[in-house]
C-alpha cells in the first residue's frame, strides 16, 4: 500500500484509458468498492491496495470511481464544466479547484483530529496522509469571523415573541 495519495480533492485530471477531463472530489486510500462492481466494472484489474479517487466528469452530469493508475495530471488549466463543481467548491485558483477549510477553535477540553471510521482502518493509512493542517483544516477562527449575539436580537425578554406587522388596509384587486 502507498502511503501518499498522488492527487488531492480539487486536482484536475485526465484519465489516460477513456480520455476525458475531471475534478477529484474526494479520495479512498484503497479500493472501497464491492467485490461485485470491481468485476464487473474493473476490466483491466488495477491494484485495490491503492488509491482510489472520486471525479466529477467534465461535460457529464456523473461521477466515476477511478483507480490512481489510470490518472495523471491535467495542465490545460481549463474549467470544469459538471453541475456539482459549485456546490462542492469555493473556486478554481491557478488550475485546482479550492475548498473553504473546516475552522475548528474555541472547543473545550483536548484538541484532537482522527480519522474516525466506523469501518476501520481497511488500508492502513494515517489520517495525515489524507488530511493535512491549514488546507483541509484549520486550528483557529475563520478570518472575519463574529460571534453572533445570544439570545438573538429578536427575542425579547421572558421568551415572547415581537409583534408580529399590521396588516395592510384598504387594499383593491382590479
């Protein structure tokens, strides 16, 4: 097994058997699939024990599930056309595709990030290798951030609600 994934999420890439472009969205150290679907769909065997990658297809309204050896960098530094692209990132920033980090502060007790699978650890892979300080987390407050006030602004003491607006009067439909 490898213990660095060759692409990250936001990488766009080629697939060198079935030559189209995509966008990795998200990345399994090894083979997470069926016994099933890798025989049936996995014609050319690639290794299990290596990464897999998920990708948004440019031009397609689908997904593939696609082994590491059969991808390699794309240069073009073209867009991504897939209708998921805006809902998953924030942004494409000199040909890679950016996501906002998760800001993780003000928690009490010990700070502790892990990979936490209910599944285990089938690959053997550390949760640095997949998930790395300052890109896809952060340990501080997002910049700009503001508490909101609590209780909220709208509610008044004792829990009553605000008076709700007057109707309008004198109203006339033609």
């Amino acid at each position: 097994m490898k213990d660095q994934a060759r692409f990250d999420v936001g990488q766009v890439i080629h697939h060198r058997l079935f030559d189209y472009r995509g966008v990795v969205f998200d990345v399994d150290p090894c083979f997470q699939g069926t016994d099933e679907w890798y025989e049936k769909v996995a014609a050319s065997r690639p290794p299990r024990d290596q990464p897999w990658y998920h990708v948004l297809v440019d031009g397609g309204y689908h997904t593939t599930y696609v082994a590491e050896r059969h991808l390699e960098p794309d240069g073009s530094g073209e867009a991504i056309e897939h209708p998921l692209v805006d809902r998953i990132f924030e942004g494409l920033e000199n040909g890679h595709y950016v996501t906002d980090p998760i800001y993780i502060w003000g928690n009490s007790g010990t700070q502790v990030i892990s990979a936490g699978w209910e599944w285990g650890n089938p690959c053997g892979f550390t949760f640095e290798t997949f998930w790395q300080q300052n890109r896809d987390y952060v340990l501080g407050a997002k910049p700009g951030w503001a508490p909101y006030t609590y209780p909220h602004p709208l509610r008044s003491g004792g829990g009553t609600s605000p008076t709700p607006p007057t109707a309008p009067q004198n109203l006339h439909a033609y």
